[in-house]
C-alpha cells in the first residue's frame, strides 16, 4: 500500500518544486496536490470534510501568504493563512492519525 501525502499550497515555489521531484520518481509515494481553489485550509470545515473523505499518512503545507509588505497591510489575512490554517491542519492530522 502507497504512503499518501497531502500537499497544500501546490501552486507555489515549493509545492511546484515537490511536484517535479515526484514526477520524477514517486519511490511507492503518492501525492495528492491541491490549491486554495480546491482546498481552503483557512476554513476548518471544508478541511475537515476533505480529511474525511481520505486518509493521509502525512500533510506537507506549503500554503502561505509571504509578501512582508502586503501581510503587514493584510494583517487578518497573512494571520488566517499563516497561523490558522496550520493549526486546522495540526489539529484534523492529529484527529486522523496523520503527521503535519
């Protein structure tokens, strides 16, 4: 049975970066990427219906609001992505079994 990893955030540097490399060789791993178009970690229902749906053995987030500039103007924002949605995150992995 193939270890499932949750890959947040896939649209960016990072999440695109662990895409190619599992393209590349996925060594029994499979990848389940997604976007905040098809998952908004910052709504801890929608979060929790996905978890449900599907085990995962581990969650990479890659998901986060980086510009310095614009967070220190967007503070709720850069706050609910930063803190927030890591915290659903720790919390529906811990409740699923799962490692962040």
């Amino acid at each position: 049975m193939k270890t499932k990893v949750l890959v947040t955030g896939a649209n960016g540097q990072l999440g695109q970066t662990i895409k190619t490399l599992y393209n590349e060789n996925d060594e029994g791993v499979q990848f389940v990427f997604t976007n905040k178009n098809e998952l908004d970690i910052t709504n801890l229902e929608e979060t929790s219906d996905f978890f449900s749906k599907t085990k995962y053995d581990y969650c990479i987030n890659c998901a986060a609001y980086t510009s310095v500039e614009q967070a220190e103007e967007s503070i709720e924002i850069a706050f609910k992505i930063n803190a927030e949605a890591v915290k659903n995150l720790a919390i529906l992995c811990k409740k699923h079994k799962g490692k962040i």
